[in-house]
C-alpha cells in the first residue's frame, strides 16, 4: 500500500499526491521538477547538468590534446621524461626484450597516454555521477519536496490515505464524501 496526501485549496481544488520514490522524477529531472513547480532544485540541477556537459567537452578535448602531444614528441624528449622511464619502461621493458628501444619508447609512449586517459575518462566519468546522483536525489525527496511545496503555496493537509493506487483514493474520498452526505440529510430529517 501507498500513502497519499490529500490537500484542499480554496481557489486552485484539490491535489493528491504520492508519497515515495519518484521514477518520472528521476528519469524526466528537468522537467518533472518544473511541472511540480520546484523551481530552485529545478535550476540547481540544470546547473549541475550545464557544468558536467561542459566539463565533459573540456575533458574530451583534453584527452585528444594530450594523446596528440604525446604521440608527437620526438624520440629525444621522451628520453627525457623520468615518468617514461620509471612507470612504464619496467612494464614494457621486461616483457618485450627482443625489441629495439625505440619500439620500447614508443610502447611506453602509449602506455603513458592510454594512463592519462583513463585518468581524464574517471573524472568525467565521476562529473556525471554526481548528475546521476542529483536525479537520485529528486528521486527519493522530490515528492516530499512537492508536499512541502504545496503547503507553501497555501494548499491544507485534508487526509492521508493508504491504498493501491490513485483511483482507489478517489474511491475512498466519494465514499467518505457520500457518507458524509447520508449522515446529514438524516440528521436533518
């Protein structure tokens, strides 16, 4: 069973509203917060999105520069690169002792770059977990954001309602309604 909440407002009717996870929240963000009219989380998480679709351009971007400066080096510079030497030389080097050197530095030269863009790829890969994450977070306090919300804007808590679905609310409100209604034309009478 579900709870639901029933609020009253005398110009805008009645709202019934879900308690628990929010699935159109976590899927559809943006646009759930804006027809719930939360506008402040709705702008902080276009912001969050705005921020982690820029910082994945600027990370993507960063990975090609850095594979193209690396692959582009001369044999002579990568002589000089102590984390050539140290990192990846004893990886390459033990495994491949039939090759000449330069064959080893240029081994080394994409081992190093593979390396940089794992690194770049986890941290993009981290942005967008916090996207993901913030929608989690919608998912989970949206609805009592909206409950909340409703209260603000002047709508008053009439009931709370377990039952299955929406429809059942309805249903269980018409009954109570109708024996609402049986009790005063006979207390009437």
């Amino acid at each position: 069973m579900k709870n639901f909440y029933v609020y009253e407002h005398p110009k805008y009717g009645q709202k019934i509203e879900k308690d628990g996870f929010s699935f159109l929240g976590f899927f559809f963000t943006i646009i759930w917060l804006l027809v719930k009219r939360l506008y402040i989380p709705a702008l902080a998480f276009f912001l969050v999105f705005f921020v982690a679709t820029f910082a994945d351009k600027v990370i993507t971007e960063l990975v090609g520069s850095k594979i193209e400066k690396i692959v582009s080096l001369p044999q002579n510079e990568l002589n000089e690169i102590d984390r050539y030497k140290e990192i990846y030389w004893q990886e390459i080097e033990p495994a491949n002792k039939d090759l000449p050197v330069e064959d080893k530095l240029e081994l080394a030269t994409i081992a190093y770059a593979t390396e940089q863009v794992k690194q770049l790829e986890l941290t993009g890969i981290g942005i967008w977990l916090v996207v993901v994450a913030f929608q989690f977070l919608v998912g989970f306090k949206g609805r009592a954001w909206v409950l909340t919300n409703l209260e603000k804007r002047g709508f008053d808590l009439v009931e709370k309602v377990q039952v299955h679905t929406k429809d059942a609310v309805l249903a269980e409100l018409a009954k109570r309604n109708n024996d609402k209604a049986v009790g005063n034309t006979a207390a009437g009478e």
